[in-house]
C-alpha cells in the first residue's frame, strides 16, 4: 500500500505545514532586524503543485509559492514584519497543522487495528 492511497494530501500536507510554520516562525524572531523582509508561501498553491499530476518535492512546490508579504503600514527601518498578522498567521498554521496530525493518526491508528485484527 503507497503512502498516497493510505495518506492521500495529507502527508505533502503535514510537510507544508511543517515548513509554513518555520517559515512564520522566522518572520517573527525577525521583527525587530532591520530592513528584513517577511516571507510566506501560497499553502493552496504549494499543496496543488506538490500533489497534482506533475508532483514535485513539498520543499520545490513550496519554493514556487514563495512570495514577500506586502505590509499594511511599512515600517521607517524597512522591515515589512506585521507582528499581530504573522502571530495570526502562525497561530491559524499551527490549528491546520495539529488537525492534519489527528488525521494522520486516526488512520495509523485504523491500519493498526486491522494489522491486530481488532474490531
């Protein structure tokens, strides 16, 4: 049984996520570094090019959705991290990602279970 039939979206999901959450993670350690630039990916647009039929890498898929966030109001310093909006943004990842996790775990969970035979 592949990983697809078993996991479906859900794996390359988890790995985007994973990498999302970095990602935001590092825009917020930078908020006070001045002239940095925040930086977040397409997540619906990463998922299509790392599931569709020409499937790439979560790392390549990723990178092609990579873009530089456009700040609401820039900062004198040149740094374009919007604190509130990357916390938002990393606490609503956070949510995507622990609900994939459940996911994931309740099938491991139902391939355990008939691997043991329990009903």
């Amino acid at each position: 049984m592949s990983n697809d039939a078993l996991f479906g979206i859900h794996g390359a999901a988890l790995e985007l996520r994973s990498q999302r959450m970095a990602m935001l993670a590092s825009n917020i350690a930078n908020a006070a570094t001045p002239g940095f630039k925040a930086r977040d990916f397409d997540f619906a647009k990463a998922l299509d090019s790392a599931t569709g039929a020409s499937a790439q890498s979560a790392t390549d898929a990723a990178n092609d959705a990579l873009g530089y966030r456009v700040p609401v109001q820039a900062s004198i310093d040149g740094n374009t991290v919007e604190l509130p909006v990357e916390q938002t943004k990393f606490a609503e990842n956070a949510v995507a990602y622990k609900a994939t996790l459940t996911f994931l775990q309740g099938r491991v969970d139902t391939v355990m279970q008939a691997l043991k035979g329990d009903s």
